[in-house]
C-alpha cells in the first residue's frame, strides 16, 4: 500500500512539473513574442470606447459619449476599460500593451482549460489540452491581437469550468469560493459581449438534468441562495464594465437582438465566393471550425466519438442488466460535469445553423467554441489511448506516435506562421496555402506592420545606395487603416487617402486589398501564401534600381521591434549630410 502511494506521488509530482513547465514555456513566448503582431485594424476604435468608458466615470456618469458611439456600446468594455485606465502606467507603446494585455487574458484562458480538463479526464489531459489549444493558431496566436473574442473566450471557459465543478458536486452545494468564481468568470464575459448568455443557458441545463436525475426536486431550491449570490457577483461586474446594458434595463436585451439581426454593407469570402454577410449559407461557422481546427484537434474529436460509441454499448449492455435508473444513480457527477462542455460545442453550432446569424472573419465571433472542443479533444485522446494501451504495447505506441507526429505537424506550421498564426487551415483544404483565395486570410490586416517596415528599410537602402538622389518624404497610402501602417513609420512618411498622389501603397491582401495598379516592391508571406504587399505608385519619378532585402518566407529576418525613425538614422549620418 505504502509503495502503490509512493508511486501516485511521484507521477503527480511529475505531471505538474510537466503542467508548470508548459506554462513557463507559454508565458515565455508570450513575453518574447507580444511585440511581433500588427495593430488590428478594430483596435483603434475600440481603445477610443475605452477611453470614452473612462471619460463618462470621470465626468460623474454626465458624458454619455460611450453610449453612442458607433456600435461599441452594444459591447462590454471591460478589456478596453482596462486596457485606457492601465496605459499611462505601463512604459510600452499603446498597441504592444493591448497585445500584451490581450494574451495575458488569453494564458488566463489556457489555465481554464487546463483546470477544465484536469476535472474530466486528470492532469495529463490538461497537460495534453493546453499544449493543443497553444498551436491551434485560432487561439495560440490570435490571443494577441483578438482583442474581444480571446478575452471572451478565457471568461467562457472559467465560467465552464465553475459550472462542470459544480455539477460535479451536485447534489452538494457549492463551496463558496466555487460561488465567487462564476459570478466573476460569468460577469467577466458579459462585460465582454452579450454572448456570455450562453454561460447562464449551460448552467441551469445543468441544474435542471442534475436534479432530474439525482430525483431531488429540492436542489433547485437549496442551490438558489448561492446562485443569487453569483448572480449579483456577475450583474455588478456587468454594470461596471458595461454600463450602457443597464441603463435601463432592457438595453441588455436590445443588444442581445441587435447581435441576432445586424446587418451591414460586408463581404466575406467563403469557399471561393465573394458573399454579403446576410446571403451566407447557415453552414459557415460550422465549417469555418472544421477546417480551422489542427489535425491534432480532428484527431481528438474522431477519438472522441469512437470512445463515446465504446461507452454506448458498454451503457447499453449494462442497462439490460442493471436497469436505466440504477445507472444514472451510480454515474451522475461524471455525467454532470461532462454536459456543459458538450452544450458549449453543440449550442452555438446548433444556433449558428438554425438561427443563421449574420457572420464574418470566420469563426471570429465563435472563438470561444474552441477550449471546450480542445477539452473534448484531449479527453478522447487520452481515453483512447488508455483503452489501446491496456489492450497490449502495439496499439499503444502506434496511437501515441501518430498523436506526436500529428501535434509536431501543427507545431511546426504556428511557427512557420509567426505572427499571423491566426491565418492558418488545416489539411482538408490543403493547408493555408490550400485555402489561400477560397476562405478568409488576414482580415486584421495584422501583416501590414511587418510591410511597413520592409518599406522603410528598404527605402533606406536606396538612399544609402544613392547620396542626395532619393528624397526623404514619401507619400504612403494604405488599404486599412492609417494608423496600421503610420505607428511604424518615421516623420518623413506622409499618409495620404487619395491613391493617385501616393508614393507607395501598403495593401493586406485580403478582400478588397488586392488589387492595387503598381510595382510590386515588396511582399510579406509566409509558406508561400503572401499576406501583404508595398506597391510602388511613384510614376513619373521611378525607384533607384536597388533589390530590396525582404524577409525569409518565414519572416525569421525581419525586425518587428523596428522603432519609427528618421530616414536620415535609418541610412545613417553620411546619407543624411547628402540632403538634395
């Protein structure tokens, strides 16, 4: 007995040696990475809601500003409140402290999925989610600039995680710290959008299958004094990041119908055409999610299911033996904690495809479907390959080796990636170069930072090529925001809206952005799929013939952290003494 201890000891202490190891490595890439992703091109407005969140609680609650701009006060500010109130306290630029900010959230997240997981299936399975959910680019590398639906995301989770704890304590009540935490996590996503509804929808399925099958018409009843407390947790948390939901009331149900019914002059691209948002086929979440997830993820999903038909038939041989209520008696926490990971997959696909809300970016809007399907994913992995490893070594290993080959795969294209992981497509549309012109690319426009600055570098060549020939003011325009490309050039760069009187255009080349009449003077890409291009629109006055240094296809040369200079210290003193 004392050994067989011994033993569970030692593989515990290793397993969380192995979860804290994973976050370390996580936290890292975060730190070493935050720097590298563009400003998205929703960012700047989204910081200015902040501000004017800041604004009406430093006016005393009399600048209604917020409250009317653009359609933000549909959504709660609680990223952006605390991205505005933070900023003047944190010595980074404004975009690297959301993108910071952004992926704090999102590692909040991966620790939810790892607790998550950990209640279902034990600790290797968290281990296992977290390191799937990292490379799915979706997550792992959206978290810095997905600025709402990360965030959301982490909160989703969080509030799962409290709503399986709970149901897996049914039909005890819940400790109160277990209280706190979903009034918290539910405030938290309601102070992001109104979607955290959905979180509220899983828990009272929750309590309702709980007390159907625990036969306990009473546990509605003994749960509603902690539930209120939860409750008032998360419409207190909602009110305060969210103001514009409570004043009155019925603003929260106005947004939660604008969300059903918007409508607005856009066009997605979706399986090779070119579609306004409100003539998409109802399938379009659902198969963004199919062929966004990595192959390891399908893996999981396919493991999965192959376990849940397994227990099926166990289920059935065993309810002609023992009778249906008697099993459900002797099973009911497993069960309970099981359900709201499942309605957090099944709903809002069931919703997408009956309700047919207008949608774009792909699965943007749905990003927080993610943990739970990777938690799902992990628990049919690590079930299946407990139930082939105890059916002898062969099977086993061979499973394990093609879990391993399968997550080295995607671990290798989010690198390859780097930094616009977000952009990728698994093999069953032939990877994102596959995708590449069917399904949406970087709709953020996230690459045009990197094109901005293999503009500048590039002109910078020139001029040091050339003393006194090449002047040092260009006229720039870009297919995005100004502020995308502008924060990374220096004061001789002028930004210009009409295209006819630029220098240079800096298109993404997404929907829309691509096609700009010019010279290609230089391309971003990655594993052959360009991302943005600089187009050299100078006419009359043709460009010193100088090849341009751009980056490797996997963008490893390049410098993101390339401050906005002057051209006279990009080229250095000798150029700028030869001033024309």
């Amino acid at each position: 007995m004392r050994s067989r201890l011994a033993r569970l000891w030692r593989s515990a202490t290793l397993t969380r040696v192995a979860s804290l190891t994973v976050f370390a490595g996580i936290a890292a890439f975060i730190l070493l990475t935050f720097r590298d992703y563009g400003i998205s091109n929703d960012e700047p407005v989204q910081h200015a809601y902040g501000q004017l969140l800041l604004n009406w609680y430093a006016s005393g609650f009399s600048d209604e500003s917020a409250f009317h701009y653009i359609n933000l006060y549909l959504y709660g500010g609680l990223f952006d409140l605390i991205a505005a109130g933070l900023q003047p306290y944190v010595p980074l630029p404004l975009y690297e402290w959301r993108h910071l900010l952004s992926a704090s959230f999102g590692f909040v997240g991966l620790i939810g999925v790892w607790r998550l997981a950990r209640l279902l299936a034990g600790e290797k399975a968290g281990i296992l989610a977290v390191l799937m959910l990292g490379v799915t680019g979706m997550y792992g590398g959206a978290m810095f600039t997905h600025t709402k639906d990360v965030p959301f995301a982490a909160m989703m989770v969080w509030s799962l995680y409290c709503i399986a704890a709970l149901g897996a304590r049914l039909p005890e009540l819940p400790s109160w710290r277990l209280v706190v935490g979903l009034g918290v996590s539910v405030g938290c996503a309601l102070g992001l959008r109104v979607g955290g509804v959905f979180a509220v929808f899983y828990l009272m399925v929750t309590i309702a299958v709980g007390t159907a099958l625990l036969r306990d018409l009473w546990l509605p009843v003994r749960l509603l004094p902690r539930l209120i407390v939860s409750g008032l947790i998360a419409l207190a948390i909602m009110a305060v990041t969210w103001p514009w939901s409570v004043l009155p009331p019925s603003n929260f149900f106005t947004a939660m119908g604008a969300f059903n019914n918007f409508a607005f002059d856009l066009k997605t691209l979706f399986n090779g055409e070119t579609l306004p948002i409100d003539q998409l086929p109802p399938t379009y979440m659902s198969e963004y999610l199919l062929i966004k997830l990595p192959e390891i993820t399908l893996m999981g999903l396919v493991a999965a299911l192959a376990m849940a038909g397994v227990a099926l038939l166990r289920l059935a041989r065993e309810v002609r033996r023992e009778g249906t209520a008697n099993l459900l008696a002797r099973h009911p926490r497993r069960l309970l904690a099981l359900l709201p990971v499942m309605l957090a997959v099944a709903v809002p696909v069931l919703f997408t495809l009956i309700d047919h809300p207008p949608l774009y970016n792909g699965i943007r809007h749905f990003l927080f479907v993610l943990p739970p399907v990777t938690v799902l994913a992990a628990f049919g992995l690590t079930a299946a390959w407990r139930m082939l490893a105890a059916a002898g070594p062969l099977p086993g290993i061979a499973f394990a080796t093609l879990a391993v080959g399968l997550f080295g795969f995607n671990a290798d294209t989010f690198a390859r990636l780097h930094p616009y992981q977000y952009v990728g497509y698994n093999q069953l549309v032939g990877g994102t170069a596959g995708a590449w012109g069917r399904f949406e690319g970087d709709y953020w426009g996230a690459s045009l930072e990197e094109a901005s600055v293999t503009l500048l570098h590039g002109l910078a060549q020139e001029a040091a090529a050339a003393p006194g020939k090449a002047p040092l003011h260009y006229k720039v325009a870009v297919c995005a925001e100004d502020v995308q490309v502008s924060t990374h050039l220096g004061p001789e760069f002028e930004m210009v809206e009409d295209w006819d009187d630029a220098d240079f255009v800096i298109s993404a080349r997404n929907v829309g952005c691509d096609n700009v009449p010019g010279l290609t003077y230089a391309t971003i890409s990655r594993m052959g799929v360009p991302m943005a291009s600089v187009f050299d629109v100078r006419g009359k006055n043709p460009p010193i013939e100088l090849p341009v240094q751009i980056p490797d296809d996997d963008g490893w040369g390049i410098d993101f952290n390339a401050p906005a200079v002057s051209m006279q210290e990009a080229v250095g003193p000798q150029v700028a003494k030869a001033k024309p």
